[in-house]
C-alpha cells in the first residue's frame, strides 16, 4: 500500500536548489528495502545520492575530514594503513556520547556539503536522496535540501526477519540499530509519501510507479517556477 498526494513543491520551502531539481528524500527502517526502492529508482534514469557512500567518501585515507576526526579524537582512530578504524570509532562512540557528537559535528557538514554538490551535477528530471538517518540527523541538513519526503516502512518483525537475512547480522545487532533509529511511527509522521513494503519486489515496485509519475510532474511544475 502506497500513500501520497500531489502537495506542491512549495511544502517544503527550505529546501533551496539552485538549480531548481527536485529532491526526494528515500528513507525508512533497517531491512525495509530502502535500497530496493532506490535501485528501482535508479533503472528508471533517477540519479540517487547515497548519503551512506558519502559517508564513507568523506572519511577516506588522506581526506581533510579523517585529518579532523584524528586530531579530536586521537591518533588512535587510524589503522596502520592510514583509514579509518571504523570498528574502533563505533565502539568508542557508542561507549561515549560525547565523542559521538564530536563525530557528527565533523562529519555531518562534510556530508551536507558532498551531497549538494552532487545535487548541483545531477541531470536527472528529479533526484533521489538516499539517507537511512534521514530525519533522525538533524543536525547534518540533509532532509532540509529535500522538497519532499519518502518513507519505506514495514513492521519490526518483518525488518528484523529481512535484516538477518541479508546481512548475516545477530538479532541483537539489528535491535541495537533499530534503537538509534526513530520509531516507524514517528518516521512515518514526517513522510509526505508512504510505502509500506511488506510483500514482494513486484508490489514495492507497483507501488513506486506512480510516485515517480507524481514526482515527473512536481519536477517540471519546479522548473517552470524557476524561469
């Protein structure tokens, strides 16, 4: 079951483009098939923006945020290949709230900033914003350069079921990041379209064809607007 509505663009006025392209915000809970949308999306000649790829980009050997991150939280956060010890790092922020937000603040205007210059070389009639912490990461910007929002939702037993499946990971693995994850609830109140995904590719899919329809449309009603 899909819901949306054909809202105008103008919903989310802080959303300010200069280019005038509409951007969709995909998000939704771990195994909700946020990746299976974003690959549909993409098939149909959608430019998807995957704030997790960036989130690795930015923190790549030799880059001018890893240098940020060593020098506020120590030495330690390099291996001896010059990376980024990601295990290290998540240990140590989930041990330590403090840390986390000295993470965040380092790497989150990274984040926003590779992601708007990837907005501005887009050349599709819309693009897809891909963001698992969409919504619960404020602070990085990311769901303020969207005009609309995305939510792929399905229920706790369904996203612990596709989780472990996929990844091989431990229930309670998957439960610890479906706590630092909003409750679907909450996700779905900020969505401006809702899918709920609990069937088969075919029917997320069927479900998706007419958003990106709607979206065509509110792409060129943006154009329009902006000449």
């Amino acid at each position: 079951m899909s819901i949306y509505s054909e809202t105008p663009v103008h919903k989310r006025q802080q959303a300010k483009i200069q280019n005038k392209t509409l951007v969709v915000g995909l998000t939704g809970g771990i195994g909700s098939g946020k990746s299976a949308a974003s690959d549909w999306f993409a098939a149909q000649g959608i430019d998807i923006i995957d704030a997790d790829v960036i989130a690795h980009e930015v923190v790549k050997k030799g880059s001018p945020t890893l240098r940020k991150i060593q020098k506020k939280l120590g030495e330690w956060v390099i291996d001896a290949e010059g990376h980024m010890d990601r295990a290290a790092v998540r240990t140590h922020v989930f041990a330590n709230p403090a840390a986390l937000i000295d993470l965040e603040a380092i790497t989150h205007p990274a984040i926003r900033e590779a992601a708007k210059q990837q907005l501005a070389a887009s050349t599709s009639p819309y693009v897809i914003l891909s963001a698992p912490l969409l919504i619960e990461a404020a602070e990085a910007g990311l769901a303020n350069l969207c005009q609309r929002i995305l939510v792929i939702d399905v229920d706790e037993e369904t996203q612990l079921a596709r989780a472990s499946l996929r990844d091989e990971q431990s229930i309670v693995k998957i439960k610890a990041i479906m706590a630092n994850q909003l409750h679907r609830t909450e996700r779905n109140h900020h969505a401006d379209d809702l899918v709920v995904n609990e069937e088969d590719l075919a029917s997320l899919h069927q479900q998706l064809e007419p958003l990106h329809q709607t979206y065509l449309k509110l792409a060129q009603q943006l154009k329009y607007a902006g000449d």
